[in-house]
C-alpha cells in the first residue's frame, strides 16, 4: 500500500481489520518498524482525534512525528498549474510537496471541503496534487469527499459488537444541524458499509441524498423511523445537500436521534464520529446511554491509523 484515500485502496477489509484488532491488544509490538521513520502530517483543518490518534499510531510503531498546520504556520497555497503567482498565494503545492517529501518517510494530510463549489471539492484538488508531487506514500486523514481512517474505525467497532452470524442492519441517519456540513464522513461510511457484509439504509429528508457514486446498492428510506425497524447499530451524522450543493433544506428537530426512536430498534448500538451537537443531531440521554459507541470508535481510531501506516511500512521501500 502506497496510497490511502478510500475503501478501494485496501485489498481485503478482514484482514485490515484484524490487524487492527491485532494491534489493539499489543500495540508496541511493531515499534521496530518505524524506527528512523518519520511521518509528517499535514492539516488544512482544526483535528483532535485524527490528529491525536494519528500522531499517537505513529509513535506506537516507532516513528518521528511531525505536525505542520498548513492554514496558520505556512505560506498561503496554490494549487492550479501553470499560473502567474502575483496574487495572494505564496508558495506552489508541488513545492510543498517535494520537500516534505525529502523530510518525511510518510506524508499524511487532512483537507476539508470548502463547501463552495461541488465540482471543486468533489475534485479532491488538494489531497490529489499532493499524491501527484510527492514521492512517499500519502495517508488521507480526511478529505473533500471521504475520510476513509474514520470509516475503518466505524468497522473496526461494529466488528467487536457483532458476535453473530447473522448479517447485522445498518442505518445511517441524517441528523440536524445548524451550519452546511461536508458529506465526507456519510460518503465513506456508505463505501464501507457497501464492501462489509451488513444490511444497510440510509435515511434523510427528501433533497438530501448523496452522490451515487459512495451509495449505489444502499436503500435509501425517507421515513426516518421506518428505517429504524429491528436496526442492529445506528450511525448518525449530518451533511448537507449534495445536488443542491451546501444547501440546509431542511432543520426539522424531529430527525434528532431519541431513545423513544430507537424503540424500534434491534436494541441497536449508537455510532457517531464526533464532535457531535448534543441535543440537537442526537440527544444526550442516546450518547450517554448504555449502547453509545462513540468513545470506543474514538479509541479505534488510533488503531485504524496504525494498521495503515503498518501495512504502508511493510510494503514500501525506504
């Protein structure tokens, strides 16, 4: 593995998963692969936990950690090819991308949407002019379109929380929110969700579908609670519109994930990426409550990142 940007990039799900699980139970037990390796990360973007966590699975398997927060401590980027650069950008992104790859064994990067232009964000203008100048091999820890380590975490966790045989059901839930919010995190669980073997829904008010490129082969319900029925785990996130792009059309709290919903549920286990609004995308009683997931997929996000960056010194020649 060269490249880490979505579900297509890993080769088989089980196996990366239980070399996550693996990892989780003896987490210092590769710390020799790392040693003189150094993984620099890049955000465009405010992180805790996919800095944290990222950080921290560097370090686990021995690596020098670097952190530059490109959008306070470096000069002003541009991205285009072939412009004048008399305007307000300061240094190229091919340059950028060449030095670092002189300092760093590793390259990591997060870059949110900008929630201005579909076409340009769903481009991935940024996270892919790094991969194309660079010369290591590139983690994605959050793009425009996808944020594939949040994602194996979510598998990762619903992994540990299904001993049955049986196919679990999955729902994916839009829940309210007060500003337009990137479809990353809905686009890549969907992709996961489509290669795992789970039943799996999505619901949201009518307008707000996603791009069929991460959801072709989910069903799709618009009755929130009709999705719900006999749920085995329940993942809720917001995002906002996608043909209409960065739109709200709609802010109706009804769609707030409660306990009295989850009634119809499977006694289903909650799933959330955070940060979350609290009582408001889902109630404090659901988050706090006995099936709440979220700190545990919080936890499995160090581990999502070290079986990456394993897998990516294993293979790789340095």
């Amino acid at each position: 593995m060269k490249i880490f940007t979505s579900v297509n990039d890993v080769t088989n799900i089980d196996e990366i998963v239980n070399e996550a699980l693996m990892l989780k139970k003896a987490p210092y037990s590769f710390s020799h692969l790392g040693k003189n390796k150094t993984l620099g990360m890049v955000f465009m973007n405010p992180s805790l936990r996919t800095r944290l966590s990222t950080q921290k699975a560097g370090m686990n398997l021995g690596m020098n950690t670097m952190v530059m927060n490109l959008d306070k401590d470096g000069w002003a980027l541009e991205m285009n090819e072939g412009v004048v650069m008399n305007g307000t950008t300061v240094e190229h992104v091919k340059d950028v991308a060449a030095v670092m790859s002189q300092y760093c064994d590793i390259i990591a990067i997060r870059c949110f949407a900008q929630m201005k232009n579909k076409e340009a964000d769903y481009s991935e203008m940024i996270l892919n002019q790094f991969i194309k100048y660079s010369t290591v091999p590139i983690v994605s820890m959050e793009g425009s379109t996808l944020h594939p380590l949040q994602s194996l975490a979510d598998v990762i966790t619903m992994r540990e929380n299904w001993t049955k045989k049986t196919k679990p059901k999955v729902v994916l839930t839009w829940g309210p929110h007060i500003k337009p919010i990137a479809q990353a995190v809905a686009n890549s669980f969907s992709e996961w969700m489509l290669k795992t073997d789970v039943d799996f829904t999505i619901t949201h008010p009518e307008g707000y579908e996603l791009s069929e490129d991460f959801t072709k082969g989910a069903k799709i319900v618009y009755n929130q609670q009709e999705a719900l029925i006999d749920a085995d785990f329940v993942y809720i996130k917001n995002w906002s519109c996608y043909n209409d792009y960065a739109k709200i059309l709609c802010a109706d709290s009804n769609w707030m994930l409660t306990n009295k919903k989850l009634e119809v549920t499977n006694n289903a286990k909650i799933m959330h990426c955070l940060p979350v609004r609290r009582n408001l995308e889902v109630s404090d009683e659901v988050l706090d409550g006995a099936n709440s997931l979220i700190y545990q997929q919080a936890n499995n996000r160090l581990f999502s990142a070290q079986a990456v960056l394993k897998k990516i010194l294993e293979t790789n020649t340095f």
